[in-house]
C-alpha cells in the first residue's frame, strides 16, 4: 500500500527536481498537501521561485491546470465565473472561471483585495462553488497552491485568519546555497527546463494516492502526541489563539501522507515534528502582534520542546 503512495511521490519528487534545485523538503510538503487533499500557500520574497515551484509540481501531473495573477483589481467574478447575458439562446449561460480546475495556481494571492480573497473559500473548503444561487462541485483532485509575499513587501493584504485556515500548510522557499544556486545558473543557462517538462502521474494517481494515506497506521500515543501539541499552545502565555481542533485533524491526515511518501506504514513523533511549524503555523496568534513566519516558527520550535514525546514505554503525564 504504502509503496505505492512512495513509487508516485518519487516521480513527482525527482521530475520537480529537473526544475527546483535545492528544494527537496518543500517539494515533500507540497505532495503531503495535494495527497492530503489540503491546500499550500507557498511564501516568501519576489524572485526566490514560488511561481517556478509551483507551475512545475502542476506541470508534473497530467491534470487541469489554471493559474491567476492575483492583482488589486481583480474581482470574484474573474476567478469563480459569472452568467453572461446569449443573444442567441435569449437567456444567461454561465461562463466557468478558473477556479473550475483540478490544480490552481493563485499567485501573489495577498496582493488582491480581502473581497477578491474571500472567494478562494467556499472552493477550499467544501469542493464547490456557489453563483448567483446556483451550486456547482469542482472536479476532483482539486488542490490549490498559492503563493503570497511577506506583509513588509509593498502592495500586500494582510490575509484574513478565515482563508489561512484553509490551507493545510503554510510553506517557506528560504534562500538557496552557494551550491545550489551554482547549479541554478548552469540549469537554466541556455532554456527554462519547465517548458521540457512532462506529466510523469495521473490525477487518479493522485486521487488513489490520497485514498490510501488514510490506512496508514497511526498509535494512540503519537495521536495523543498530537492533541497535547495543540493543547499546550491554547494555554501557552505567549499565545493570544492558539492551534484549533481542525488543525489536530490536518496534523493528523498531513502525517499519514508524509510517513508514506517517506516509505513508512506508520506514523512516528519524527513525523510529526517535521509537519509541525508548516501546519501550526499560521494558525497561531502571538500576543504582542509579531505574527510573521520567522516568530510563530520559533515559537513552535520552543513549544515542542515542552511537549512530552512518546517512546516505547511512553505513558501520559
């Protein structure tokens, strides 16, 4: 079962990497996300290739594929659809937006407007989209992938507690190395290997994938790892919010698909640990209203280290 779920995520994995040097966890959160069913927001400054990450991971599976330059003028319309009056059929034809997709790239998403914004979550969240009255279900996978960057950089929104929830993981690019920023320049010195790229798993691949993550084995001590994390960081003096039950769930579900994609049949606490700040994150408020990324991961980091962590002979506090 679980060899499966590894056999697809190395070929996602190392076709990502003919583009995306130097990435190698970012790339392994990205498909946790998409075999958990979650959502990513990729952040970081301009220029350190969130976009490149991203198109290539979409690239990489022979799916749906839309992408939307989020701007200030951009309206909910532009990405959920709208009816548009037909001469010809003398009524109105609903025109699909590009949110009608299996993979979604919202790019600079806290550039738009909070109004603009808030029509990523009906889609997020229950696989749907509602115009005019009228339902409609999106197709299946549906993962968006979004990237924003920090609030300091000029012309950003400040993304609303609502729509962070959304998304499973909260992922940093960080600065390459020496090294592999070398090997960027001699990668893409003559063409942009992107455009070379080629599908190497399905989205039933993907949807088989996720299906088969839920079996992996999870022990009542590491669930209970889980729910002591997000509880300590509720009572926690240096949080003003802390982590929500929904945020044990996706926990929860995010490690199963990494201890597979890892080729494991279960979940341990090194599992966990390493989900931790891309889950947690973004759903933690700081008192004193510092709540940028390099913070709510340092406090987390402190937070682990208070937390008690299961060992063979573990036995709750």
């Amino acid at each position: 079962m679980y060899e499966d779920i590894k056999v697809i995520a190395d070929r996602l994995r190392d076709n990502i990497g003919k583009v995306v040097v130097g990435k190698e966890k970012t790339i392994d959160l990205m498909i946790t996300s998409l075999f958990t069913g979650g959502h990513v927001l990729i952040e970081d400054t301009p220029g350190t290739g969130k976009t490149i990450l991203a198109k290539s991971l979409a690239a990489s599976i022979g799916a749906d594929f839309k992408r939307v330059q989020f701007t200030p003028d951009l309206l909910p319309s532009d990405i959920t659809g709208l009816h548009m009056y037909n001469m010809k059929e003398n009524g109105f034809t609903f025109i699909p937006g590009p949110a009608f997709t299996n993979i979604l790239l919202a790019d600079e998403l806290n550039r738009a407007t909070p109004r603009t914004q808030s029509a990523l979550l009906e889609c997020m969240a229950e696989t749907q989209i509602t115009v005019d009255g009228e339902t409609m279900p999106l197709k299946h996978p549906f993962f968006v992938m979004a990237t924003e960057n920090p609030i300091e950089t000029a012309g950003t929104f400040t993304l609303p507690e609502a729509l962070l929830d959304r998304f499973l993981m909260r992922v940093p690019m960080k600065a390459p190395t020496v090294i592999d920023e070398l090997n960027m320049l001699d990668r893409f010195i003559e063409n942009n290997p992107l455009d070379e790229l080629k599908p190497v798993v399905t989205a039933e691949d993907v949807l088989s994938a996720g299906a088969a993550c839920k079996k992996i084995f999870v022990a009542k001590c590491v669930r209970q790892y889980i729910v002591d994390i997000v509880q300590t960081s509720r009572t926690h003096s240096r949080t003003l919010l802390g982590a929500s039950p929904r945020s044990a769930l996706y926990l929860l579900s995010a490690s199963q698909a990494y201890a597979a994609i890892k080729g494991s049949d279960f979940v341990t606490p090194d599992h966990i640990k390493a989900l931790a700040k891309p889950v947690l994150s973004h759903r933690i408020l700081l008192t004193g209203g510092n709540n940028t990324m390099k913070n709510t991961e340092g406090f987390i980091e402190e937070l682990m280290g208070s937390v008690q962590v299961p060992t063979e002979d573990w036995e709750p506090k």
